[in-house]
C-alpha cells in the first residue's frame, strides 16, 4: 500500500560519484565509438616511437643502452600527456563549442560528476597508452619492463601526478580559444614544442642546449619523461641526465607543484560557455 512517506519522500537521487561513474561509463562509450580519435590518440604516439627510434637507434658510448631504448622510456611518459593535457583540452573546448557544458549546467547533476566522468576518460586512456607503448618498446627495442617494486612504485606515483598536473593545465587551457581547432592548435604545438626541448626526441638530453633544458625545468613535460626513464632503464643511464642522477626528489616536487599549480589555473580560468560564464 502507498504511503504518504513514500509519495513525498520518493527514492534518493544518486550521489556524486555514482553520478561520476555513470559519466565516465559515457564518456568511455564516447570515445571509442570514434575511431578516428582512438586510432591516432594510440597510434600516433606509437608510431612516432617506432619511427625516431629506428632512425636514432645507436649504442650510446660507455653504456650497455642505446638511444632507441632512451627514447622509447622518455615517449612512454610523453604519451600520458598526451592522453590528458591535449586530450581534456580538446574535449572540454569541444563540449563548451558544442553548448555541451552550458546544458549540462542546467541539469541537476553535480559539476563533481562532470569532471570525475573525464578524469576516469584520460585514467583509462592513460593506461592503455603506457601499456601499449611498453609492449612496443619491449618488443622493437628491448626495452626492460620494469620488475623491481621500487621502480614500479615510482612508475605509479610518476603517472598518478604526471596526469593529475596535465588533466588540469588541459582544463584550464581549454578556455583559452573558443573553438575546437583552436584548442587543436594551442594544445599541439605548446606539447610538441615541449617534447622537443624536454629531451624526448633528442637523446641524450645532455646533446640539447643547457638553456633549452632550463626552460623544459619550468614545465612537467621534462620531470614526467625523466621519471619514466628511470622506471625502465638501468641505473647507469641516469648519467645521461643533465644532473647525473634522476633526481626523483626533483621529479616528485616539480610535479606535486604543478598539480597544485594547476588546480588554481583550472579554477580561475575554466568556463562553462563561451561567453564567460
């Protein structure tokens, strides 16, 4: 028999995170039902490694490695920036473009929700991504995968903060052009510019201008890419470093840092249409 409890007093709604899951579900759904946006967000990054790694493949003088298996490490990590910082800035400009973000602000779900539905988006990506460039990497290059717990807890806690601090520099850069293509262009060229300068296409590091390394210091380009060379390559491949040693203090600042950095710019800058609201 209804009550009048029941008629007043109807089902709780779902809470944030069940509404975040459901989001993420979708937006998993989403992206892969683009092929074209799956295969070069994978690939891409996969066939760069293959391509610079079989032209620059030479053994580095007074190591057991060779410059292929350094670039392969460095790419690992820059294919995780991919998967956030240039993906979520793509895709937030996308859905505000679209009027996406402006209508979801009217429903009643929670903008917590929104955000963990793209966060679960770049955390699958992202580890897909590694995945597939480590199997690459294996298998053209002998790369090592890692095995060591210790250097297996610095791949986590390197990728953890390395999608962390790009996910919200994406954000926060995605209010920066009112378009799609715009997006395209600002968050390409500032990523490979960056790859360029932070030692991924050039090994060693050490070969680039000390003042062009400097200014890859200042960005989590150069510390994520340094992090996941130390996960898969052996100890004495950190004298190929500009400091002579992975610097995994520095590593684990520089990006804490920009995760706090970036947080604040997302804050400040992210809009939900483009006429600044």
């Amino acid at each position: 028999m209804t009550t009048l409890t029941t008629l007043t007093h109807p089902g709780k709604l779902p809470g944030t995170l069940s509404l975040g899951l459901i989001r993420g579900a979708a937006e998993l759904r989403q992206f892969f039902r683009i092929r074209e946006q799956v295969i070069f967000t994978f690939a891409f990054p996969s066939l760069l490694m293959i391509l610079l790694g079989s032209m620059l493949n030479s053994s580095m003088p007074g190591t057991t490695i060779t410059t292929g298996q350094v670039l392969a490490a460095g790419m690992i990590g820059s294919g995780i920036v991919s998967t956030s910082f240039t993906s979520i800035g793509i895709n937030l400009a996308a859905d505000r473009e679209l009027g996406a973000l402006k209508r979801l602000r009217g429903t009643p779900m929670p903008a917590a929700s929104y955000f963990i539905g793209k966060i679960i988006l770049v955390g699958s990506t992202s580890i897909a991504q590694v995945v597939l460039m480590s199997i690459v990497g294996s298998l053209l290059f002998d790369l090592d995968l890692p095995t060591d717990p210790m250097k297996l807890l610095t791949a986590l806690w390197v990728f953890l903060l390395g999608i962390t601090s790009c996910t919200l520099l994406g954000i926060a850069l995605s209010s920066a052009t009112k378009t799609v293509s715009g997006a395209v262009a600002v968050t390409n060229l500032i990523y490979i510019a960056l790859q360029f300068i932070s030692g991924v296409f050039v090994t060693p590091i050490t070969t680039l201008p000390k003042v062009m390394v400097d200014i890859a210091s200042f960005f989590p380009v150069k510390w994520i890419c340094q992090g996941f060379r130390s996960v898969f390559l052996p100890a004495e491949a950190a004298t190929q470093e500009m400091a002579g040693t992975w610097e995994l203090p520095m590593v684990a600042l520089a990006l804490t840092a920009w995760c706090a950095a970036g947080l604040l710019l997302a804050k400040l800058a992210f809009r939900w249409s483009n006429d600044g609201r």
